[in-house]
C-alpha cells in the first residue's frame, strides 16, 4: 500500500453512509407521498427507491473503490462521478414506463418529471449536497400542489371559451351519428380529428359554445364509450 496515495484517497464511515442513504430515503419519500395521494402511476416505495439508488451509486462511484485505488499504481486515477453520471441516462428508461397513452390523451408526464428529480436529489445526498437536496424537495412539492393549483386558476381565465372535447366511440361507430348528436342540440364544431384503433375510435372535437349537459348526455349513448372535457 502506498501511504501517501492512502492519505489522499476520500472515504466514507458507516455512520455517514446511513445518514446519507437515510436522507435520500426521506426526500425521496416525501415527493412520492404526493404522488400516492393523487394515485399517480409511481407512489411513495417507487419515489423512495429511485432516490436511494441514486444515491447509493452515488457513494459507491465516490468511496466504493478507494481499497483498490490504496493497493494500485500511483498513476491510477478514477473519475468519482463515473458511475454516477450514467443515473441521468437510466433514469430515462424508468420515466418512460410512467408515460401512458389514453387515445389522443398522455399521462404520467408530471410523475416521469418526479422520477427524474427524485433520481437528482439521491446524487445530492449521496454525494453529501444536503443543502440542495433539501432545497430541491422543497421547490418539487411547492410545483406539484401549491404551483399546480394556481396555475390551472391563471390559465383557465386566460383560455378562450373554446372546449375540446375527447369522444370515444365504439368500433364501427359512424361519424355521421355523432354529427346527428350535435346538430340536433345545436352545436356547432370548429374542428374536428378522428384517429382509429383497434377497439375503439378516438373522436377530438372543439365546440365554440356548449352546455355542461353536453357531457352527461354523450355519456348515455349507445354508441359512446367515454367522454372527457379538455379545457
């Protein structure tokens, strides 16, 4: 062993790697209990998990091969980020699982942004960044409630009086019983998109004026499998 490449190789005791991974845990924790309450596609273990991960690649990408750096050559180096750096990468394919496609509808977006931050805030904590981490939990749930709710009520005045309106039909449904529908409660469509699947047909409509009831009476129709206002 080499003792003056020892003295300048970082490690790490047992008591900070607990409080490392501890911190992470809780972090992670308190933005997926938001995610759970809302019954979101990854809650509370899944948050948890992804923020501990990280930062436990963290600490070994750091400290985990500080015995082999102490027993080798001088002329060794090793990058402390090398492992951690590929979390932002891996991460992608973990939030790509949240994203999910309800007819010309996509949900999960939010979560996967979650995962994604969650993964952010483990490599502070592993990494001994408490301050940022912290930080960053902070501002994640200020954006997923308090922000949240604010800006639906900004955006929703700021919207025309246009609604779109997502129609989904069962399979051989024809166009022309859905225009029937309109006409005969008088309402008129700005436009219109039509996309088939295999089970079903996805109507995206935008009436320039209509009544609440609209939706509930779609809803009752034979040939309507679902309905949803897209304000």
């Amino acid at each position: 062993m080499n003792p003056a490449l020892s003295a300048a190789v970082p490690t790490l005791d047992w008591q900070d790697d607990v409080l490392r991974l501890a911190v992470a845990a809780a972090l992670g924790g308190a933005i997926g209990f938001e995610r759970e309450l809302r019954e979101r596609e990854a809650g509370f273990r899944t948050h948890m998990l992804v923020c501990v991960g990280a930062a436990l690649f963290t600490i070994v990408s750091a400290y985990g091969f500080s015995e082999f750096l102490n027993a080798g050559d001088p002329v060794i180096r090793a990058d402390p980020t090398r492992i951690a750096a590929q979390i932002v990468t891996g991460i992608g394919f973990l939030g790509a699982g949240a994203i999910i496609r309800q007819g010309l509808t996509i949900r999960g977006l939010t979560t996967a942004a979650t995962l994604w931050v969650a993964a952010a805030i483990g490599i502070a904590s592993g990494a001994g960044y408490y301050s940022g981490a912290v930080t960053a939990t902070v501002i994640t749930l200020v954006a997923l409630w308090p922000l949240r709710v604010g800006a639906h009520v900004v955006f929703e005045r700021m919207r025309p009086d246009e609604k779109t309106l997502l129609i989904e039909l069962r399979g051989g449904t024809q166009m022309a019983q859905l225009f029937a529908y309109f006409d005969s409660h008088h309402v008129r469509i700005d436009s219109f998109q039509l996309e088939d699947e295999p089970d079903r047909r996805v109507v995206t409509v935008t009436l320039d004026s209509a009544s609440e009831n609209v939706l509930a009476e779609l809803s009752d129709l034979e040939f309507v499998h679902a309905v949803h206002w897209h304000r």
